[in-house]
C-alpha cells in the first residue's frame, strides 16, 4: 500500500469499532501516525492493536465528543505527542433505538443526537484548525449521511443532525481555505457492518432493493473513501459532500418499488446482495 501519509498525523474519532476501526488501519496503513480518539477505552485498545499488529502507529486517547474539554485534550495530547495534525476524521455518532415517529419522539433524545453528532462534530472542527494551521494546513472529513440529504419514515433525528453536519462542512471550508485547510464530508447509504448484518432478513431485502448495485459499501470502501479526500490526491476537493451508497440515492422511490415488487414475485429476495 502506498505511503500517502508518511509523516503525518491523524485524529480519528468513535475509532473503537465499524468506519472508525477501518478508517484508522487504513490511514496507518499508508504511513500516518494515528490517534484513536473513542470514549469506551477497551475499544480504543483494540483498535490499537490491530493498528501496531498490522506495523503501524497508533496512539488510544479517551475521548467524549460531546464535552469540549475532552476534544480540547483530545488535540492537545495529539500535539504533545506528535507535534502537529494534519488529518481529522469526525466520525464518533450516536444512532440508538427510539428515533421513530417524529411525534413520539423525545426532547432529550434529539437534543442527544445533535449534540454529540453535530456538536462532536463543530468541537472537533473548532479544535483542529488552530493546530493545522500551526502544522501548515489539514484536512477535515466529516461523516454525514445519506439520511441527511433524503427524508424517510423515521430517524428524523439522526437524518437532521446529519444534514446539519453537512451544512456545518460548508462553512468550514470556506471560512478556513485561505489557511490551506480542507472540509469536506462523506455521506455512506447502508455500510454493511457486523450489525447491520444482523438486521431481520426481509429488512436487508428492503434496503437491497433501495440500491441500483447489488451489493452494498463495505466498510474498507468507506474508509479508501475518507483516506483519498484526506490525501493530497484530494487536495482540491473542499466543502463537498461525496455520496457513497450504492446508487441509492440517485433514482425516484419507483425505481426501488418496482424492484421490490419484482423480488418478491419471483422469491428470490437476497437479503445480502
């Protein structure tokens, strides 16, 4: 693999498990001193190991997004230890049951969702910049959503608070482009990790036939995805949000009801694609 970042350094944030785990073997993997910012500590050691047994270099620090004081150690343990940032990868999110019908839902839960989604997320962003700038420039990857670009019958507060970290990637770019940092965000359909491997057959079958590919992103393609946007192969993309979600998003609903229609008239619905 190649070593796009040799010499530099990273932040990935909820690099305990899923896109988080992959994003930091991945960037590791191509040379970068890694730190796995993740508030279960067990889950940062983990992600370290993996990182250290596959020859890289990682660093675990406990980190709770949703407190400043914790991002602001977060970078400045970064800083002690490596002496500069140049890449940050806010990915730390919370999606717990009970986002439903928009009239059910609770105050405090939604008031959770957007302040450890998009609040970790402004936090990570409004700490990192005076540290790229010291290190010379960085870039910024922000992990939205699909659910943030289209509506649906539920998870109206996890969709909104990753609408308002698109929004939030914006304004980023173009207030901190002149310092030669970078924001952009990426928006995944359904990555199929271990628990979404677990979901009910007929509700992959669902999603199987939202998507115009067959399978669905893995969470290695996330993670190439984020590296390429925070390499200097990215080096002109900013303020951009880029789709990765199997086609779901590019067609009008009949498309996917047809498709269903037609999978379960023939019973061959392949919940795994």
């Amino acid at each position: 693999m190649s070593a796009r970042f040799e010499g530099r350094v990273a932040i990935v944030t909820g690099a305990g498990q899923g896109i988080g785990r992959a994003t930091a073997l991945r960037l590791a993997a191509e040379g970068a001193r890694v730190v796995v910012a993740e508030i279960v500590a067990e889950k940062a050691d983990a992600t370290v190991a993996a990182v250290e047994a596959a020859g890289g270099i990682a660093l675990a620090v406990p980190t709770d997004v949703s407190r400043e004081e914790s991002i602001a150690a977060m970078v400045a343990t970064t800083m002690a230890t490596y002496g500069r940032l140049d890449v940050l990868h806010n990915n730390a999110a919370v999606q717990t049951a009970g986002d439903d019908d928009l009239v059910g839902l609770d105050h405090e839960m939604f008031m959770r969702r957007m302040e450890v989604n998009v609040g970790g997320t402004m936090l990570g962003c409004k700490h990192a910049v005076p540290a790229m700038r010291a290190s010379g420039g960085g870039a910024i990857v922000n992990m939205a959503s699909v659910s943030g670009l289209l509506g649906f019958d539920r998870n109206a507060a996890y969709g909104s608070s990753k609408a308002a970290i698109i929004g939030l990637t914006r304004y980023v770019a173009t207030m901190y482009g002149a310092d030669g940092i970078r924001c952009v965000a990426v928006a995944p359909g359904l990555v199929m990790t271990e628990s979404i491997q677990e979901f009910p057959e007929l509700r992959l079958a669902q999603y199987r036939a939202e998507r115009v590919l067959p399978w669905a992103a893995s969470l290695e393609e996330i993670a190439g995805l984020v590296a390429f946007l925070a390499s200097d192969e990215g080096r002109s993309i900013t303020g951009q949000t880029i789709v990765i979600d199997s086609g779901t998003s590019t067609h009008r609903p009949r498309h996917a009801m047809a498709t269903w229609e037609a999978m379960l008239a023939s019973d061959e619905a392949d919940p795994m694609g």
